[in-house]
C-alpha cells in the first residue's frame, strides 16, 4: 500500500477520526461542507472571520465534534498560525478546505490598487499560507492528508469586472497543481472545486433561499446551484475513493461553462434568415427560409455549415 492509500486508509479508519479545517464556515459552501464533514464522522474546526454565531449556527447543524475557528485570511499569517493552532488542538490534521474568500466587481480602468491587493491577498495569498501550514503539518505527521480550495468558473473563464477575482481564482487553480505535484509524494492530495452561480449569501441569496426558485435560462439545468452540491463534490475530494485524483479542478456548475459559444450560434441563427432574404428576394424567398434546415441541406446535397438551435 502506498503512501496516499495508506493516509486514505487511516484517515478515514475507525481506530482514529480524522481532523478537517474548513475556512469560510459560517456560511454559504463553507457551512456545508463542514455540516457534510462533521455528518460523516470527521471532527471539524469550524472557520469564520467576525460571524461568531454564524458559525455557532454551523456547528449546530452539523453535530458531533466540533471547534470554532477565528481565522481571517486579511492576515495570511495569522490565518495560518490558527490552522496549526487547530491542529494542535484537535490532536492532528487530516483535512483542508480552502472555502473562505470574497467577490467584488470593478472595470480595470477603475480597480485601486488597496482594492486589488485585498482580493488577491484573501483569495489566493491567504489560501496559500493556510495550505502551506496545513501541508507542513501533514508532512510532519507522516499519515498524508487532503486540501481541497474552492476556485469559481471564473478560474477559466472571465467576467467583466473580475479582473482582481479571476487573477487571484485563477492563480489558485494553478497554486492547486504546483501543490499537487509537490505533494504527491508525502501521501497529500490537493484539488480544486470550482462552482458556478450557488445560491449562497454573497451572491445576494438568504440562507433559507430555494435554488429551485431561482430561473437561471443561460445555466442548462436552469437554476444556480445549492450549497450542498457543491459541498459534495468537495467532501468527495477529501475520502479515500479520491485517493488517486489530484491536481484537478472539478467544476459544479450547472453546465454554464458550456455556454461559451451559444449566444453567438444564436446570434447567426437569427442573421441567416436577413442574410438568405437580401441575396434571394422574390415570391419564393419565404418559402427557402423555411426549407433551410440542417435536413432539407443534408437531402439537397448542400454541405455548408447551418447553426441552428
């Protein structure tokens, strides 16, 4: 048995439960995951910045053995001194999510530099220092262990006004492979979950709010996704059936990032018909619109390329 295996093995046995550190628990995916993780037998610090009864509220919900966890990623320094002060505490580390972080739109030729700095040192510095402390603990333990950081969509994919959001998602997208391959060897796994839309409070959606309420038409599934969705795929990266997946980002998000290319196809779609009117105009021309299907081409021998929806 290998080292990753045998950090799978242990970590999840009944002879010693596992110790997870979830960041940014007071709410949202955080919340979840550490419900998800406490409900599967893991003990679990319980990470927040000022909400303290927020994560009060998460450690009722999630039962069994936990800890809260003041920790603010503003101070990546601090933040990692109270992963290993977790660590210390509970007796080991098995597990890190990187949940915590925080959104803000700005065009380029508007973005400060204070602002700037801020996203990219709680979205990415930040989760490096905890990841470093997390990695240094688990290295010293000799038993491997799992870090899981939770990126977006916009780690591929950009947004207008996400210059500092994407810099910093993007560059813990790659920050997740370097750990991956560095880690490898000691028994860590490390990945990235990357979600779309999830209907959690910093996308404006109350705790108690339905996802299912929520039409989304650009999202295939047509709603944005719920916290513990997310969650699932995160708490699935942490368990010994992962044991021989790392350096990826696996995105939950509905299907949005297959939508790169749709409006455009739309946007043809709707032209072609102007475009078959002006170059065919007579009493026939209705009558070539209607018939120009991908059909009615492929029976008449006519190879050109229709988008059609």
């Amino acid at each position: 048995m290998n080292a990753t295996d045998a950090a799978a093995t242990e970590a999840a046995g009944p002879g010693r439960p596992s110790v997870a550190v979830v960041t940014g628990a007071s709410s949202g995916i955080g919340r979840a995951t550490a419900i998800a993780l406490a409900r599967a037998g893991h003990t679990v610090a319980i990470g927040y910045r000022t909400d303290r009864a927020a994560a009060r509220r998460t450690a009722a919900l999630a039962g069994g053995r936990t800890m809260l966890l003041p920790l603010d990623l503003a101070d990546p320094a601090a933040a990692a001194r109270a992963v290993d002060g977790a660590a210390v505490h509970l007796g080991g580390l098995d597990i890190l999510v990187n949940c915590a972080g925080i959104n803000r739109r700005s065009p380029v030729l508007a973005e400060s530099l204070a602002d700037w700095e801020r996203i990219l040192t709680v979205d990415l510095t930040g989760p490096f220092a905890c990841a470093q402390a997390a990695a240094r603990r688990m290295v010293r333990q000799g038993r491997g262990g799992r870090i899981v950081n939770v990126t977006s969509v916009h780690e591929f994919t950009p947004i207008l006004g996400g210059a500092a959001y994407c810099a910093a998602k993007g560059g813990l997208g790659e920050l997740t492979k370097v750990l991956a391959l560095e880690l490898a060897p000691y028994g860590i796994t490390v990945n990235a979950v990357s979600p779309g839309e999830t209907a959690t409070r910093m996308n404006g959606v109350p705790d108690d709010g339905d996802a299912a309420q929520l039409a989304r038409p650009a999202i295939p599934v047509g709603r944005p996704g719920r916290a513990a969705e997310v969650a699932a795929a995160i708490v699935h990266l942490t368990g010994p059936d992962a044991a021989y997946t790392t350096g990826i980002s696996l995105t939950v998000d509905g299907g949005l990032s297959l939508m790169s290319a749709i409006a455009n196809q739309r946007d043809a779609a709707h032209e072609q018909p102007a475009r078959q009117h002006s170059a065919h105009p007579g009493p026939h021309a209705a009558d070539a619109r209607t018939h120009d299907t991908p059909a009615a081409n492929a029976q008449a021998g006519n190879t050109r390329a229709t988008p059609w929806l």
